[in-house]
C-alpha cells in the first residue's frame, strides 16, 4: 500500500484536535491514551520506522495541546472587572475602536464588529479589586483588543443612509450597552453564544441610534486597507450585476459569481435548499476551477508562455478568493489550486491527498477553530471523499460512456460523502438530490456561471454587449427555476433525518469505504475473467505451453513432458479453485456490508425514542409565545401552537423591514422539530388564532406533513391565520373544529385528550356559520391530556371569565353524576402539570381556577425582557402559596417532562 505521511499527519492532526474539541477532564486524558496506544500498535503491526512512528505521535498530541491553548487563550478581557456582574443583563459603556468587518445594513438596523482600543464601564458594584464599596456608580476604563459584535439600532430613513457610508477601517466611538450573546434555549438549539465565541467574539454592543456612533475615517493607510477596498470592490461588482440582472436573477448572480448571498429570494433558496444545491451559491472548488480555466485560456489566447501563464493564474487566485469573501471553501479550493499550479509550473509530483492535506494543517494552524465550521467539514470532506471514492465508483460504471461515467460517480460520491453531514446540520434529505445535480450542476457551472462572469466583466467596456449575455443567463435561469420548483414542490421525495451521532457517522464512513473497495476489486476481477475467457478458442496444447512459461518453476522444460502437462493441469485447477473463494468470500462480504449499511439507514432514520412506554412532553421556549411538543408513548406527535413573531409597524414604516426577518417558526420550530426526527405530525392543535401562537405554524406545514389541524371552531380575522387555514386546505389536510361536549379523544392504549373550552351551543356550529372572534383568548382551546396515568392541564391563552364558564360546565355535567372535577378535586386527584394561560398574564389564572385543579407543576411560556412584563407578579405569587413547582421557560429555557406510569421526570435546557 502506498503510504503518505503527509496525509497521515494530516488526518491525525485532525483527530487529535477534534478529540480536544469533544472532550475534556478526564475523558480527554482517557481518550487521549487510548487514540495513542492505538497509534502505537498500528505502527508496529505496519511496521513503520521510529521516525515515522515519532512525527505521527507528534502530530496527534501537539495539535490536542494546541487546540486546548488556543482554546483556553480565548477569553475576553472584560471577564476579569466583570466577574462580579454575573447577574447584570446590560452594561452602559463609551468604546473606540475599528470597525473590522463590512457594515451589513438590513432595514432598520447596521450590523457590525469592532475591534475595540479601549471601552469605560459604567458599573454598579465596585470591579473587582476594588478597596471599599460605594454607593455611587463606579466608570472602569479598560484598554483591550476585544472583537464586539455591535447592532445599532436605526431610528429614521436618514440615519439609514447615513449608516450605508459606514466602511470597514474606519474609527468609531459608541455609546450603548454591552450584552452576552443570546445562548441555545432549547435542546439542541443554535448555540449563538458558541458560535461567536468561535470568532473571538464575546460580547455585543448594542447601540440605539446613529448618534451614538461616531464614525470617521482612518488617519493613516495600514495593510488591513485592503480589506476595505475589497468590500468596495465587490460592492461595485454587486450593483453591476443588479444593473446586468433584474428581479430574483440580480441576486442569485451575485451569489453565484461573487459569493454574496445578501439580496438572494429566500424561496429560491429554500427550494435549492430541499434539492441539495445550495452548494451551487457557495463559492468552492467548482468556481476555482471556472476560474483557473478562463484566465489560462485568455493567457494562451494571449500567447504567453506556460510558465508566465501559471505564474499569472497563481497570483490572480488569491484576488478571486478575496472578491468572493473568504469563505473556508474557497480559502480551501484557492489554496489548493496555487499549490497544484505551483507544482504544475515545477513539474514536480503532484498528488492530491497530499496537497488537501497541506491547506487542511494550514488552516488549521492559522484558526483551529475552522474545524468547527460547517463550510470547511462539508468542503474538505467532499474533496477528500471525490479523490477516494470516485475512481472505485467508475470501475463500476463501465456501462456508461466515459465523460458521463465520470459526471455520475462525481456527483453520486458527493451526495454519498456529505449525506451525514448534511443530516446532522440541516436534516433533510430529498431522493432526488443526486438527480437534480446532474441535471443542474453541469448547466450552471458550465454555462450560466461563465456567463455572468463574462457579463460582468464586459459590463465595464461594452454594457449592451453585457446586456445580451444577461440575458441568455436569465433565459436559462428560468428553465433551472422551474425545474427547481417542479423538482421540490413535492414532499413525496424529501425524507427527514435526526441528526446522528458521532459514531453512527464513523460508521458510515467505514462501511461506505470497504463496499465501494470489494465492489471495485469484484468489477476488476470480472474484467479480468471476461478477457480471460477469449482464451478458450486457443488450442489446449498451446494454453498448457504458456501455463508451463508463465508458471512452471522448470522453464527450461527439462521435465518430462508427461509431467510438465500434469504440473500445468494442477496449476490451472489450483487458480479456478482459489477463484471461485475469492468470489465466494467477495460475495459473502457485499452481503454483509450491504445489509450493515441497510441497517444502519434504517437506525438513522428513526427518532431517537424515549424508554419504551415513555410518553414526552416538550414545553419549547419560542420566545413571547407557545409551542408545545407532545409524543404519546405509541410514538405519534402532537404540536400544540407554534410561537409566532409579532410584528406592530406601521405601513409607514415598510424601510424598517429586513430581507430575511426573523421568524420563529422557521428559525427555531421547524428545525427543532427536525433535527429530532419527526417525520409527520399526527395532530397540530390550534388554541385560538393570536400570532404568537399560530405564527409559526405555517412554516411547520410548509416544510413538515401533517396529518390532521385542529381548532377552536371560530375564524380569526388576521391575515396570518387565513394563510393558515388556506395552506391546510390546499394541502388536503382534514380540518377538525373541537371544544366542550365532544367527547374524549382516543390516541393511543394510554393517551387521551378531553376538550374543556370552548363551550359550544347544543346545536353546534356548521362549517357555513364559523363566527369571526376578534378577541381569541376568551375561545382558547383547553383541555386535558391523559397519559401514562399523568393529567396535564393546557390552557391556550384563556381569560379569568372563560375560566369561570368552564367550571360551570363541569358542575353542571357533575350534576347529573360523576364528573371530571369532581375526580379532579378529590383529594388523590389534581392536575399534574398546568401549562398556565396567556403566559402568566394577569387576566388568567384565579384563585378560584388553581383552587379548583391543585396543579403540583405549573409552567409558564413567556419571552426573555418582554414587552408585556409576563408573567405577573400577582400570578407567580398565587402559584407560590398554592404547592405548585414552577418553571419558566425565559428562566429555564425548554422544559421536558417524561412520563411514565405515573411518575413525571423534568429537565429543563438552563439551570
């Protein structure tokens, strides 16, 4: 086997890195011995020499000390005066510096960092060191390099424009406040606080208000200017392709030929998204490769020699990296193609794995904290993976004609070496995927991504020339959108996965590996069988002639005739025998990794299941709203409400809305709901029409099946839920309205779900007469879910008055015998959990509605710092006296409850 040390010390400096990352304590130390033990034996079995055996070691403990120092140097230098503010949320203060990043400008709000010179606190307690306490505020003033993150707050159409002349370089003085990133709120939620603190970022400066930025321009040239031109650059290169491009082909250009995906249409997004494309609009190897193709064929149409040629192309690729932003992707293909020009223009061995393995230990040295970012795995795996994989997939598709024998195994071992990455992140993963890539990939790499380049760069001299090639882009922009939308419009083909374990993803990897190889060497062996039997029409003496040459020991033949034949007979038996084991043995061990990898889809694809009978109740936190997750123990899925933004502005103030806002279905719901696996929900019951409870629920139709909506029976007059309402009926899901009176719902052996609120008439309602309510609250669907032998009391967003109409139900219903809040009052009975009405709002939740149900657990959902102030002090005393346990979701973040015969075990995300 040929052996690569440099590929070696690669791959070990990523293991012990990532070993580094995932563990620490004793587990790391553990971990440690064992991956270097196992090291050891390896060398030895291979027997590798001390040399080879040392810089191996050496590279998989330096790197885990080397992530673990950069690790732990990555602190900010306002922990050390604010240790003593743990408890403090905003923190006034006056900081200068230089604005380091480009000023990204999105309706109402410039965002930013700086690196700060030096920043005054402005702090309540004495900083730490301090001699003796006062009573008065205490200014720290404090010279750092610290990274911020600064959002400022835009307040009028002039400070917009006045923020768009904001440029990277310039000095700055603010005055805000200083905030620590929001943290994952929910189990498995995007880690903000984490993600930032992979950029060196810890803390945020949050400034109300353009005059509270004081902007200039830098004093003096410094080297990072060219950093500030390069935004300039391809800030002038975006508005010649918006000039060149109109509509939604203006901003995907820019994201195709310039790696800027600020103005790309979030619906064409999402469907590439669905098809497996969007590694189309990320600048990557692809692009280089465009790249490197045109520059040396207008170097050869300028006759230049080879070596001038390369020379050019290996100083213009860092100025295309820096163009189209620097992504790791694209540092990663830039780095690889001057180091292959390099040694093209040398005429030295070029070896891919080898060249991959040197921009990986760069990198890596340059920022360890790469290995955490998604574009650099996705990139270098693929890479990795195509150079492995693709010549033992080929050796398979020799029934192909050789250029698309070629395209297929490229894009087949793409698909295949980023499917676990791609469901860990983003779990989903569309049938069609490999398909959509060779018909799409090829069209747009080869032909509408030469085209804008061209374009654009026409645009300069000739822009009625440009014009005529944007317009051929465009043309065939929009086969590809329809094809796109076609392609993506059915749910039939999208599967939705968990996000796997680390093991489970090794797993693949490993089994992948030894199929595709036994598959190759099979195919290779029966190529060699097929030439093989041509040699039955040669005459038996002469196939003996060449067996007794080829395998005799005696060449010479001076054995006897009778004896050599005899030799060659044995010989030949010998071969068929040992064939026929080969294959026998090949077989057995497709078989068997076939249907390891079989069982191992299988086990991915399923949800990670609770202990067997388990039923789970997940109280999310989406902020100022209500979604609850509820899986029986027979493992259907019941969401209740689904958060939703609000949304108070004026039309006049329509400058203020941003191209992507925030929208808490799609941005904590839906991913939520996938990353755990859940592949339809059975039920998806609506409250009562308000936004922030039913906000987020179209996003969860759009992008999860649902098998049946449930309602409180009237019609909300909002546009959001008549959107709603009209995806379900598109999507011919069966509309259920419930409320009081209609009986106990079945959903499984130990599930049960019975309607308290709201109370209709006797005649009941027809589809033809749902009234419209303005005033949804006092019609919130409430009700009492039943399983495993726990009660659990939701209650929507119900008002005090509604509470009372509902215990006059049940007493009117105990009259006539035995009813529910009789059991309800006794004293074994009781409510388990209350999720507690209109979090915790001061209309809700009497006396008389806690006396009635003794809830041992009560839960409220309500936003972090809420505009509302829920929930109230009044409702939180009155849960105190009664012998209710309280959670909140803004102090605890989720909540999750498992049940089971009985007995309710919570965890809540924050402590």
């Amino acid at each position: 086997m040929k052996r690569r040390p440099l590929l070696a010390f690669a791959v070990l400096w990523v293991i012990g890195s990532s070993t580094a990352c995932l563990y620490d304590g004793w587990r790391l130390y553990l971990t440690a011995a064992g991956l270097i033990l196992l090291l050891l034996v390896v060398c030895q079995w291979a027997r590798a020499g001390n040399m080879y055996t040392f810089c191996m070691l050496f590279s998989l403990v330096v790197s885990g000390i080397y992530w673990e120092w950069y690790d732990t140097a990555n602190v900010s230098d306002f922990e050390s005066v604010l240790s003593g503010e743990e408890t403090i949320d905003r923190i006034p203060v006056i900081a200068s510096g230089i604005i380091s990043s480009p000023v990204e400008v999105d309706g109402d709000r410039a965002d930013f960092k700086v690196t700060l010179q030096q920043a005054e606190l402005i702090l309540s307690k004495p900083p730490v060191g301090a001699k003796s306490p006062v009573d008065s505020d205490y200014n720290t003033m404090l010279r750092t390099d610290d990274i911020v993150m600064v959002q400022v707050k835009l307040l009028d159409q002039v400070e917009l424009e006045s923020a768009r002349q904001w440029q990277r370089g310039d000095r700055v003085q603010l005055t805000g406040e200083l905030q620590k990133p929001g943290e994952a709120r929910n189990f498995g939620g995007f880690d903000y606080l984490q993600y930032l603190r992979t950029h060196k970022i810890h803390w945020m400066l949050k400034v109300k208000g353009s005059d509270q930025a004081k902007i200039s321009s830098p004093d003096k040239w410094k080297i990072s200017h060219i950093l500030r031109w390069n935004d300039a650059v391809r800030e002038k290169l975006g508005d010649k392709l918006k000039q060149l491009y109109g509509g939604i082909h203006a901003g995907f250009m820019k994201g195709l030929v310039i790696g800027n995906q600020d103005d790309l249409d979030p619906d064409t997004f999402m469907e590439f998204s669905r098809l497996g494309l969007t590694h189309i609009l990320a600048i990557s190897g692809m692009h280089v490769a465009v790249v490197v193709g045109c520059l040396i064929f207008v170097c050869n149409s300028l006759r230049m020699t080879r070596e001038t040629s390369l020379t050019v192309v290996i100083w213009l690729i860092p100025v295309y990296v820096l163009l189209t932003g620097a992504s790791p992707s694209i540092v990663r293909a830039g780095m690889m193609g001057v180091i292959g020009l390099y040694a093209a223009k040398r005429r030295m061995l070029k070896d891919g794995m080898h060249i991959l393995s040197v921009a990986a230990l760069v990198m890596l040295l340059w920022n360890p904290y790469f290995l955490l970012n998604v574009s650099f795995q996705l990139s270098f795996i693929v890479t990795a993976g195509i150079m492995i994989f693709v010549p033992k997939l080929v050796s398979l598709l020799t029934f192909l004609p050789r250029w698309l024998a070629g395209s297929v195994g490229i894009t087949v071992v793409a698909q295949l070496i980023s499917f676990p990455l791609t469901i860990y992140y983003f779990n989903q993963v569309s049938l069609i995927s490999v398909f959509a890539n060779l018909l799409l990939v090829p069209v747009i790499s080869m032909v509408v991504l030469p085209l804008g380049m061209v374009s654009l760069l026409l645009s300069w001299v000739w822009m009625r020339g440009a014009g005529w090639i944007a317009t051929i882009a465009e043309w065939i922009n929009e086969i590809n959108f329809r094809i796109v939308d076609f392609m993506s419009s059915s749910s039939a083909f999208m599967t939705l996965w968990p996000s796997p374990s680390l093991a489970w993803i090794l797993c693949y990897y490993f089994v992948l590996y030894f199929l595709l190889t036994i598959l190759k060497k099979r195919s290779e062996v029966h190529e060699e069988q097929q030439r093989g039997s041509d040699d039955d029409t040669v005459p038996l003496e002469d196939r003996l002639s060449r067996d007794i040459r080829a395998n005799m020991p005696d060449p010479s033949g001076m054995l006897p005739l009778a004896d050599q034949l005899a030799s060659a007979l044995r010989w030949r038996g010998f071969l068929r025998a040992s064939d026929y084991v080969e294959r026998y043995a090949s077989r057995t061990a497709i078989v068997l990794l076939s249907g390891t990898m079989v069982i191992l889809l299988f086990n991915g694809y399923q949800p990670p299941e609770p202990d067997r009978g388990t039923g789970l109740v997940q109280f999310l936190d989406v902020g100022q709203g209500d979604s609850i997750l509820v899986t029986t123990p027979e493992g259907k899925h019941i969401l209740i409400d689904g958060g939703g933004t609000v949304n108070f502005r004026k039309e006049k103030d329509v400058w203020k809305e941003r191209k992507a806002p925030f929208e808490v279905g799609a941005k904590v719901v839906v991913p939520l709901l996938k990353k755990r696996g859940v592949h339809q929900i059975d039920y998806m019951l609506i409250t009562h029409g308000d936004q922030d409870h039913i906000g987020g629920l179209l996003a969860v139709l759009d992008e999860i099946p649902v098998k049946a909506v449930v309602f409180n029976g009237t019609l909300a007059q909002s546009a959001s839920f008549k959107q709603l309402m009209l995806s379900a009926i598109k999507q011919k899901i069966p509309i259920y309205q419930a409320g009081a009176d209609r009986g106990i719902w079945e959903l499984g052996k130990d599930t049960t779900i019975q309607f308290l609120s709201p109370v209709f008439p006797d005649k009941g309602e027809s589809a033809e007469d749902l009234p419209f309510m303005k005033e949804q609250n006092h019609v919130s669907l409430v009700f009492i879910l039943e399983m495993n032998g726990s009660r659990f009391l939701f209650t929507g967003d119900t008002d005090q008055a509604a509470e009372q109409k509902i215990l006059l139900h049940l007493e009117e219903q105990s009259i006539s015998g035995p009813g529910l809040l009789d059991t309800a009052g006794g004293p074994e009975g009781g409510i388990d959990v209350m999720k507690v009405a209109h979090h915790g709002s001061k209309t809700s939740t009497s006396a008389i509605w806690l006396d009635a149900w003794k809830p041992k657990t009560a839960v409220i959902s309500a936003g972090v710092n809420n505009m509302y102030g829920h929930p109230h002090p009044d409702v939180v005393d009155r849960l105190e006296r009664s012998p209710s346990l309280i959670y909140q979701t803004n102090l605890h973040g989720e909540i999750q409850m498992r049940v089971k015969n009985g007995h309710i075990e919570t965890r809540t995300k924050l402590p």
